[in-house]
C-alpha cells in the first residue's frame, strides 16, 4: 500500500471512530469519562488471575468448577475484539497483565447493541463474576460495561508496527503494540529499584545535585551549552555530577550517591545517546581496590533482583547472553596489551614503536590477520601520531589492540567474562589518584562486560595541588583546541583545601547496564524516548 492510499485509509478509520464518538455523546454518554474512581473499587486483571491461580491446571486451563464465582470490576485497553452470534469476546490489558471478557446478548439485553461502538485500543470498564469457557479460558463474565475512552486511532500490531524509527518517534504505540518493549523498561525500572537497594543498605545517602555547570568538568566530553536569560549568564548542561558529589564527601557526607540525567554533544550509535542515564556514587575511607568486591556484588545483586522481579523475561534474557556474571577477571593494561600482542603474534613491537608511519604495519596486519584479529590499523596510526608520552602510547595500544577482543580473550566455555582493566596512565585520567607504587599511573578500573565499557572507578584524588596542576594540564589541552578538555575549577580545589578523606568513586551507565542484562542491541532499545530528527508531522 502507498504511503498515500495509507494515509486515506487510516483518515477513513479515524472519521469512523469519531462518529462512533458523537453518537454516544447523542446518548448522553461521555466517550471520555473521567468517574472511574465511582462505585467498588477496581481489580488489577493481573489480581484476578492469582485469585483464581487455583482452579489452573497443569494444562493451563481452567476449571470452572474450581473458579469462586466472585464478581469483579476491571478496566482495560481492547486488544482484541470477535463477536459469535450473541456471544463476544473482548481480550483486555493493563498494567498487571491481560483477561478475557465474556459479554452475551443474554445477560446484557439491549446493552449488548452497545458493543457496536467499541474498536481495537478503545479503554472499557465491566463488571461481572470469574468464569472459565468452555475452552478453559478464564474470563469475566460481564454483567455491565461502558466505554471509558475512545481511542480515534486504529491499534497498531506487532506485525504491523515494525518500522525503527516510527517505533521510537511513538513509543506510545510500541509500547502496546510490542509487549516485550514495555518487559525491557519495567525492568529498566526494577534494575534502579535494586541499584538503590543495595546502596541504601551499606550506608549511602541519595542526593541531587546541579545539572546546569558554569564550567565543564567531571569527565572528558564535549558538552551542550545554553543561556540563562535572567542571569545573562552562559550555563553548559552537566557531562557528569563527579566534582559536586566530591564536594558532598568534602561536607561529611561521606556515602554519597546520585542516579544523574547527563548530557554529552557527542556522536550518536548503537551504544551512545546525547543524554543518558548514569550511576556515580563516592566513600570515604576507601580505595578503588574496596570498589572492586563491590561492584561485583552490585551487578550481581541487580540480576537476581531482576530474576525476581520477571521470572519469565529474564530466563529469556539469560539464555541468550554472550557473557556471564559467575567469575570476574582482573587485568592490568600492560598485560592485557603484552597478552593481545601475543595472541596476534605482534611479541612486543607494536606497544614498543613511538609512532607508525615507517613500521611495517603491512607484515604486522598480515600477521595478526593469520590470527584471526581484524585490528583497525588506519585508526591506530592516526591515533599513534598524536601519543606525546609513554602513558599515552600504552593506552592507544590499548584502546586499539586489546580493548576490541577482551570478549574473545577471556572467556569460560561459550560465554565472555566480565573484565575489570587496572593500572591506568596518569596522562588519560585527570581526577584520580597516583598509584604510590607507580605515579605513572593511577589507581582505577574499567570493568568491560560484553564488549562494552560498563563502570569507571578510581581513588579519588584528593591533594589540592595536584589536582590543581591536573586541571591547568587540562587548560592547556582546551587552548590546543581540544572539545573533551576540562575547565579550572577554582572552587573545586578550594573544597579540596578544606580536606576530602581518602575516598573511591565509581560511575556507571545505566543505559548500558540495561543493555546488557535485557540483551537490547541498541541504546536507543531502553530509552523511552531517544533523540532524534523531527519527522513529518512533529
């Protein structure tokens, strides 16, 4: 069908539907209701099915001669609508799950005619006693009804709703059209229930704090900028709430944690989004060792929660995850770059070489290619030709060498193992602390779970001078032309001057994290609601 003749059709549909309207308002009758709250109250469809869980064979149908005939009151979304002479049969959904509504022309007398002015997606009301069909099916035999909304538009399907991008524009419709999109979101839901849980339970205080900053800091990210009309004053949209809950443990505060909107005006992809949803949380009297342990049990305590919550869902979901949550490795990036050299047969002399344009980048593709490892060596070079310093080369190997095949290079059978990456150049993170053992490098961790980049955690720096010659560092990079480089904050240093106690901090997508555990392919799969171009007719 053209997009043309579509658009007639669905015109032809929505003036059907609108003249059923006018003639229940004819009537006297509201075809939006508002008085739902009147008479007994309502029940949960999900609540009906559990109270009749009994009369359920193994079989899945129901006894009638099991089912208490007890009379409910329910409401629902009409997802399915057949009439058989003087029988219909209505299928419902809402919040807690679907039911069956037997109406007959029998019982109703000449309410039944009202059924004529019901569609698909239109929002009911009935009341009536539990039964089983003769089918087994359990359903509400309906003593009365009305119509509480009229939907004007017709209800997409799941076969009829396929197209991406339309299901992100109106997610109102995938959400009903695609049931197990609205599974992916409640568990979104129950992950950050669980997340505040476990925290809740060791001690730490939920805060909120600022999403508009006066200077960009807290992570390496190029930010959105705006303006405060009253102020006159340019404002950029927070990249990450790091120095502010720094300042919290500064104050005393000394478990501090906050499930933070961010805001980066970066690139779009399968694992990026402008806004986003992270974990940061900071305690005192702990390093980033103490962080380890910790996020282990986080993640861990997560998915059971979620097994709980959706037993069904997340069966699915673990059956088809290419990684598992049993064991974590711990790697430093010198060995995890040593071993991926190895692997691809390169020894040494890739992490060796200061730059690349006269090294025989074609035998080492050649050789690494007889492994079985596609590295992007264009990007490499480039890369390379920018590295002014030992802790720099090392993370370019990294990023570029080891990072793409921790997947493949720790695993237990079939399934990838989550791997924590230590020991971290001092030139790539500008607010954790020097390692005692190595100043080259500093205390912290990346924890990789399937591929992805998952948490960020390290001893937080807390000697003010250091932090201050991090932070003009980092004003050199932005005068370089650099978009990702941090401003001086003058005031953040001042806090450290008042003494922040040896402290570890630890942040965590919450995108990703749901990524993960419901096997979404994209970003954009858990978010309500992405950004994106306006479409026609926004």
């Amino acid at each position: 069908m053209s997009k043309e003749a579509q658009g007639k059709t669905e015109q032809a549909l929505g003036e059907a539907r609108r003249a059923k309207a006018a003639r229940l308002r004819e009537r006297g009758e509201n075809p939006f209701a508002n008085d739902v709250t009147s008479g007994e109250p309502l029940s949960d469809l999900g609540a009906v099915r559990a109270g009749c869980a009994g009369a359920r064979g193994p079989d899945g149908r129901y006894d009638p001669g099991r089912i208490e005939p007890r009379t409910y009151r329910v409401a629902g979304r009409i997802l399915f609508l057949r009439a058989m002479g003087g029988v219909s049969f209505v299928r419902l959904r809402d919040r807690t799950g679907e039911l069956q509504l037997h109406l007959s022309e029998a019982a109703l007398g000449a309410a039944y005619a009202g059924l004529d002015e019901l569609d698909l997606g239109d929002f009911v009301e009935a009341t009536g006693r539990a039964m089983a069909t003769r089918r087994g099916e359990l359903s509400i035999d309906v003593e009365r009804f009305r119509l509480l909304t009229k939907a004007y538009r017709p209800l997409c399907t799941k076969t009829s709703f396929k197209d991406v991008e339309s299901r992100y524009r109106m997610r109102y419709v995938d959400l009903v059209a695609n049931p197990a999109v609205s599974d992916v979101f409640r568990a979104r839901s129950m992950m950050l229930s669980a997340i505040r849980g476990f925290l809740d339970g060791r001690g730490f205080i939920e805060v909120e704090t600022p999403s508009m900053h006066s200077l960009v800091g807290g992570a390496a990210a190029r930010p959105f900028r705006t303006h405060h009309n009253a102020l006159d004053l340019d404002l950029y949209l927070r990249i990450a709430p790091e120095l502010y809950l720094k300042r919290l443990v500064v104050g005393g505060f000394e478990r501090v944690f906050e499930i933070a909107r961010c805001y980066r005006n970066e690139g779009v992809s399968t694992r990026h989004n402008p806004e986003f949803t992270m974990l940061e949380f900071y305690q005192a009297y702990a390093t980033y060792e103490t962080l380890l342990g910790l996020t282990e049990d986080l993640l861990r305590h997560v998915d059971e929660r979620l097994g709980a919550a959706l037993p069904e869902q997340h069966a699915a979901w673990s059956q088809a995850r290419g990684f598992s949550l049993e064991r974590f490795v711990r790697v430093t990036m010198r060995d995890a770059v040593a071993q991926a050299l190895a692997r691809a047969d390169l020894g040494a002399s890739v992490a060796q070489q200061a730059h690349l344009p006269d090294a025989p980048v074609g035998e080492w593709a050649e050789r690494a290619g007889r492994r079985g490892r596609a590295i992007d060596w264009a990007g490499y070079r480039q890369a390379s030709q920018r590295c002014a310093t030992q802790g720099e080369r090392l993370f370019c190997a990294y990023e570029f060498l080891a990072e793409p095949f921790l997947t493949e290079d720790y695993r237990a059978g079939e399934r990838s193992l989550p791997v924590f990456v230590l020991g971290y150049p001092v030139e790539v993170s500008p607010l954790a602390r020097k390692s005692d053992a190595d100043p080259s490098q500093v205390d912290r961790f990346e924890l990789f779970l399937g591929g992805q980049e998952l948490c960020n955690a390290f001893s937080e720096l807390n000697d003010p001078d250091d932090q201050a010659a991090r932070f003009e560092a980092q004003v050199v990079l932005k005068s370089r032309g650099s978009e990702e480089a941090m401003d001086y904050d003058h005031d953040y240093v001042r806090a450290l001057e008042h003494g922040m106690p040896p402290t570890a901090g630890f942040g965590m997508g919450i995108d990703r994290l749901a990524m993960l555990l419901t096997g979404a392919p994209s970003i954009r799969e858990v978010i309500l609601f992405p950004l994106l171009r306006p479409g026609e007719g926004a």
